[in-house]
C-alpha cells in the first residue's frame, strides 16, 4: 500500500494516530528535510558561524594505508586549541579479515565518532559499486550530527569518492590530500574525480601541483605541502630493528636479508593481476630467501589472491611470514631494513625512497608515479623467470634516499593551511580555466557597459593614468609629471585612479581593475617594485597592489614597463598571433619584453628583458644602472638629450630652420630635429645609438631567434630604417631575415597595463 499523500494525512481519520507508521514516516523525512536545509544554508551563506569558535575539522580513514597519512594530521588537530576534530571510521578498518584496524586509531588516542560498516563482501566489481552506495546512504545522517566546517579525504580510494561526494552534495569543504597523482590505473579516475569535487587540495610533489593546475585548479586553493607519512618517516628510529624485524619476518632474521611484499588487485585487469601475483609467489619461492607478505586490499580480485597464498602453501613455509596488517610504526622500521620491496603498492615508490630500499614495481598500478632510482619496474611481468631476474638485479642493492614526495614538514604547513580557509562565504566551486575564445552570449550589463580596465604607466619623466576598453581604445588618458619621492609618487597615483575611476562611471565603463606599468625590476606575483635605476630614485621595494587594491577595492596587477608593452603589442599590436618575437621600448630609457613559445618571459628573479642594459661596448658613456657601456647609455632619450646640450654648449646644435625658445630645455627632440636639418653632428649621434641598439638586437637573435622585432616607443621611427640595414649586414644570414618592425601602437605601455587586467580578469576565472 502506497504511503498517504499530504493531505490524507491532514484531513485523514488516522492523522493524529502516533502508531500509524505512514505518519511516522512522514513526519521523520520533513525532521530529516528541514535539518538538511538548515545545514545547508549553515554551510552555504556562513551566517551561523561564530567567529570565535573552534574550526571543525572532519577526517574520514577507509583504510589501513590512508590511516598512516591521516594518522598524523589526526593527532596534531586533536591537540590543536584553535581547530576540532571529529573521525569517521569506514571501510576495511571494520573487518576482521583485513586486521580491524580501527583498534590502532584507539591506540593512539584518537577518539572515533563514528563507525560505519559500508564494504559489502564479495571482492568483486559489483561488489565495490555497491559499498559506494552503501557509503552515500549512511554517511548523511553522519555529517548532519557531526556538522563539520571542513572534511579532510585522502587519495584515490572508492570509500573516499563516496564521502566527498556525500560531502559536496551537502555543502561542506572538501580538503583532498594527495591530489595530482598518477598511477596508471583506475586509481586515477577517482582520484581526479575527487579532485574535481574538492574545494581545496594538498598535494606532495611539484608535478602534482602542476597536474592540479592543469586540471584547472585554482593555485590559491592548493598546498605543496610533501607527504605527511615522510614527517613520520624521517623521524623514526629505524636503526634499531632487531626487535620489529624478528617480530615480524621471523626469528634470528637480518637487516638486508628479507623481502617485503606488497601486491593489491588492478581493478581494470582483474584476471591479469592474479596470474602476475601467482607469479611473484613463484619467483619468491624460487629466490629463496625469507619474505614478509601483506594480504592485498578489498579491491576486486583480491578474494582470488588470498586463495592463492594459501593454495601455495606460504602461510606454513619457513622462509615465508603472513600479515593483515602491520602498525605504521613497523612498517616503516621493515621498509628502511628491507633487502628488497616487490610488489605494486605505492609505498614502493613512495616511502621506500626515504631509506634508498630497492623496489621492483610489478605492472601497471604505479607506472605513472614520481620514483627514485631504487625503483625497477618490471611492467608485463608475465613470466616468472621475468620476475626472478628482477629480483636478481635489485636484491640487497645499495640507492641513494630519495626525498621527491617530502620532507618531513608537512603537518605544520596543513595545519596552517586548514586554519587559512575562510568559512565564510558560499561553498560554490570556482574553475580557472585557460584562455579560450570567448562566449558568444550576451548579458544586459555586458551591453549597456564598456568593459575597460585603469591602465597606470609610471615613467622616469611621466605619472599617465588611462581608461581603456576591452577593444584597446584609450577612452580616457590624465597625465602629470612623475613626483621625485615615492610618498609622492603613490599620493599621485592614488589621485590619478579616482579621478579616472569617476569619469569611468559617466563614461558608462565597468572597470575590471588596474594595471600597472612601471619602471624597475618587478615581482609581478607580488605587484612589489623590486627596485630601479637612478631613472626613478629611490623607487626600491614598494608594494604597490595592496594601497591601490585597498584603496579602490579592485584586482590589481603590476608589470615592468617593458614587459607591459610586450603584452600590448601581443594584444593590440604587432605581436598578435605570434609565439616568438622581440619588443624593444624607446623613451627617456630602453627596455623591452621577449615572449617565447607564446609566454612572456619573466625570468628566475624577474630580471629578464633588461634590454637596455645589454652591454655593446667595454667601455663607453656612463649608464642610470651604473655601470659603462649599455644600450641605454647609447640611444635612449636620456643619452640623447645629453649629446644634444654638450652639441648645444659648444653653439652646434642650432642649424637653419630651428628656433629654440627662450626658456626652453634641449632635449632629444631638438637633436633629432638637427638631424633631419643636416647637421653632421647631431647625425653622428644618432647614427651611433643606431648602431648601439642594432648591436643588441644582433645578440638576441642569434641567442633567441625570434621570429619578429617590434620597435615600440617615440623613437621607434627615428632608428628603424638604420637598424634594418645595420642587422642586415652585420648578423648571420638566417637570423638577418627576421621581420623588423616599428610598432604603430600608440601607447603600448598603458595597452599593456590594461591588457594585464583584461587577459586575467575577462578570461580566466570562471
């Protein structure tokens, strides 16, 4: 019989009856319902949380294997004053057979708070499909009691797909440990679709971190933190064995002198992966020498493996010793002792590198994986005699340690990690995807407004602020005379912003931040002004994202000027379409960008494209960076405006046709008028600084080849026709045919200040 619909329960005879079990029933699911909707909006909109509370943290462990990992971060959270644990213990730890390892947990003083049974038996596929499932309906009511802010999964496990899905579906941060990885095996579906489920990741190796970012990640939600079982790993006392080795392989045994086996079921080759562990128990037997063998894990086939130890008798042989299971502790203290690890669990090429043991990795379970040179892998394995010989080479073999999965500090920087996340907020997942083209869908907003960007171009002579839109219209453009201090200096830049921000708005602009290009060594990661030449005095570590961002509550990015106007020919300009080309940048100096396979070249210490400081001569006229000799020294504003007063003061400046006011400073300009009125000298000047950045763009290409320069700048015009004969005639013949170019950007600094924001902010958060 159906249960009663709503109204039969209101208007029916038996609504009020307690003892009706539809009623029951009823009134249970909208308990359940409401409890759901409330933690929910708890952990969706962070209006319930009390800011001086402890922050919750909920560890779920499946297994004896994400035990050793989550044991320790268990233990420091539990001791932690400003964090809370709760443990949820599930899986494999519950069952006899595969050594009830949650009495360990309790051992160690972990208090459990929840049990749940959620492995249906059988080893088989559909069997692990269903402990999945059985996973989904219990685990519910276990968060709605527990009520955690964060809940912490690990790896690549079916149990632990279950939780953070569970965990997901009900809003709760999801923090996934050893994320990034790759095995070769199914192992990697569900870790990766952990991935995508989780808010935030801690992950081992740079390669990793990498695979995270590629999976379009986002880099502020992810820890490098190293693997927490190296803290474990490199703190134990493995010198002293005797007492854990005979324990466990047997007595009067060796340092050396056994092997430690490992092998667990490949779920997508089940019946390949019991022919390869049948033949490891028959080489083993063959070798002769004295092994500790751990039943597999509760995969699928793992029911088979076990008849096959005892099929062939290990469990009575006299060399051999059995286990379900060996505490962290002694595990480690076998691992660092062994003679050899066979098998293809990941504690071969994870652990067993900490101590140099030598592995032979079998099959495909751990192919993908970051190893150390005591990893052979032995990848078919389908002979036995393929095996022995394998065991042959890496028997007793002395390795190197190897510290690629960590080094022995992770537990403090994931505690610092957990108490960084901000609980407030909604627990909507964000992507940062690539660029990509963009969407042809329209929104009101985007069609009323201009999207547009405050371009910032801070030079040795001028402080210019601009309004620029999405297309590389300058809609809007104030400029001032660069301040001599750095108070000064970010005073006016302050000014200049909001005055720019409120003609944004009569303007109609939805300004999506400020970019920032300025002179100097910049640490654009940072938006820090590492420091500069005597161009702009004094301007030396100034952090130049935090006033502005602060200031105006928008996203801020901070590039060299020279990188800036790369990015704006790469944008706007001549650079577009291209991986590889060169942007020089003339004014009162020189500087420039290079943009290599399709990136823009920053350098190990941000000091790449210092173009104007390539020296071409040994000696020659002093440069702002103090040294003899630069391009810069040669053909920017600056050194030409010095040879136009030395011309001046000797009365060989002025020719037929110019006029100089009264009250007039020489400068560049008047030289190169001079020039183009025929006076030799003024010529000669020119002609040299010609040659001096000919001269430098002679060395980049033939150290980078690059497929075009682009000559950005007011002098752009002035040297390119004498810079394309001198390359010409005195670079290599291939390099001679590369295109260049006199930009017709108008203003590339400020396109590149602006691009830094439209790139970024238009394009790849999602």
């Amino acid at each position: 019989m159906p249960a009663p619909r709503g109204d039969q329960l209101t208007n029916g005879s038996h609504a009020n009856d307690p003892h009706d079990s539809a009623y029951e029933s009823y009134l249970t699911n909208m308990e359940r319902k409401k409890k759901v909707t409330q933690h929910r909006r708890q952990f969706s909109d962070g209006s319930s949380l009390d800011p001086n509370r402890r922050k919750h943290i909920c560890i779920a462990t499946c297994n004896r294997a994400d035990y050793s990992k989550l044991g320790p971060i268990m233990k420091a959270i539990h001791v932690d004053p400003e964090l809370e644990l709760s443990v949820i213990v599930l899986g494999c730890h519950l069952i006899d057979d595969y050594g009830s390892t949650y009495r360990y947990i309790e051992e160690d003083g972990i208090p459990i708070d929840s049990r749940l049974h959620t492995i249906v038996r059988g080893e088989d596929e559909a069997a692990m499909v269903e402990s999945v499932g059985l996973s989904m309906v219990k685990l519910p009511d276990v968060l709605l009691r527990l009520r955690p802010d964060i809940l912490l999964v690990h790896g690549d496990r079916f149990d632990a797909l279950s939780l953070a899905a569970s965990a997901a579906l009900m809003n709760i941060r999801i923090v996934h440990i050893e994320g990034g990885e790759v095995s070769g095996t199914i192992d990697d579906m569900i870790r990766h679709s952990i991935t995508k489920l989780s808010h935030y990741h801690v992950c081992c190796t740079e390669r990793a971190h990498s695979r995270l970012l590629a999976m379009c990640e986002d880099n502020e939600r992810i820890l490098l933190a190293g693997c927490t079982s190296y803290d474990r790993l490199l703190t134990t006392n493995t010198k002293n064995w005797e007492g854990v080795v005979n324990k466990w392989v047997g007595e009067g045994s060796e340092s050396r002198n056994y092997i430690l086996a490992l092998q667990h079921p490949v779920t997508t080759n089940i019946r390949h992966s019991i022919k390869m562990f049948g033949l490891m128990l028959d080489a083993l037997l063959q070798f002769k020498q004295r092994v500790i063998i751990l039943f597999p894990n509760i995969d699928a086939g793992s029911k088979e493996m076990t008849r096959l130890i005892r099929l062939k008798g290990i469990e009575t042989h006299p060399l051999f010793r059995t286990a379900k299971h060996i505490p962290i502790e002694d595990f480690v203290v076998l691992t660092a002792n062994a003679g050899l690890m066979i098998g293809n669990s990941s504690a071969g090429v994870r652990e067993a590198g900490a101590f140099g043991t030598p592995v032979v990795n079998l099959g495909s379970r751990q192919t993908g994986r970051e190893t150390g040179e005591n990893v052979l892998h032995c990848r078919e394995a389908d002979t036995t005699q393929k095996i022995f010989h394998s065991l042959e080479i890496q028997y007793q073999r002395q390795f190197p340690r190897s510290f690629i999965y960590g080094d022995g500090h992770a537990i403090p920087r994931i505690l610092k990690f957990l108490k960084g996340i901000n609980l407030a907020g909604e627990t909507q997942k964000k992507f940062v995807f690539p660029p990509m083209p963009e969407s042809q869908s329209k929104d009101i907003d985007h069609i009323l407004e201009t999207q547009s960007a405050l371009a910032v171009d801070l030079g040795g002579t001028n402080l210019r602020v601009a309004i620029v839109s999405a297309e590389g219209e300058v809609l809007d453009i104030v400029s001032r005379l660069s301040p001599k201090s750095n108070e000064e200096r970010l005073e006016l830049i302050l000014e200049l912003l909001k005055e720019q921000s409120l003609k944004a708005i009569k303007l109609n602009c939805r300004v999506l931040g400020v970019g920032v290009s300025t002179g100097g060594r910049v640490n654009p990661t940072d938006g820090l002004v590492m420091h500069s030449t005597d161009a702009l005095e004094g301007w030396h570590e100034i952090d130049l994202r935090t006033p502005i961002s602060g200031f105006l509550h928008l996203p801020v990015w901070v590039d060299n000027d020279g990188n800036c106007t790369a990015l704006g020919e790469r944008k706007f300009g001549s650079g577009k379409n291209l991986d590889n080309f060169v942007c020089i940048a003339t004014g009162t100096g020189i500087g420039g960008g290079l943009v290599l396979e399709g990136k823009l070249i920053h350098g190990s210490n941000f000091c790449a494209a210092e173009l104007g400081h390539i020296k071409v001569s040994l000696e020659g006229p002093d440069c702002l960076c103090g040294s003899q000799g630069c391009m810069e020294a040669y053909c920017s504003g600056a050194a030409l405006t010095r040879e136009a007063e030395k011309l001046h003061a000797d009365n060989e400046l002025i020719v037929n046709g110019m006029t100089l006011g009264e009250d007039e400073e020489v400068s560049a300009k008047h030289l190169i008028q001079a020039s183009n009125l025929g006076n030799e000298k003024a010529k000669a000047v020119i002609t040299l600084g010609a040659k001096a950045i000919s001269t430098g763009i002679i060395s980049l290409l033939h150290t980078l080849n690059p497929s075009r320069i682009i000559l950005c700048g007011v002098l752009g015009p002035v040297y390119g026709e004498m810079i394309r004969e001198y390359v010409r005639t005195h670079s290599l013949p291939t390099a001679a045919k590369v295109e260049i170019i006199v930009s017709d950007v108008a203003e590339p600094a400020l396109l590149g200040a602006a691009s830094l924001v439209l790139e970024y902010a238009t394009r790849r958060t999602y």
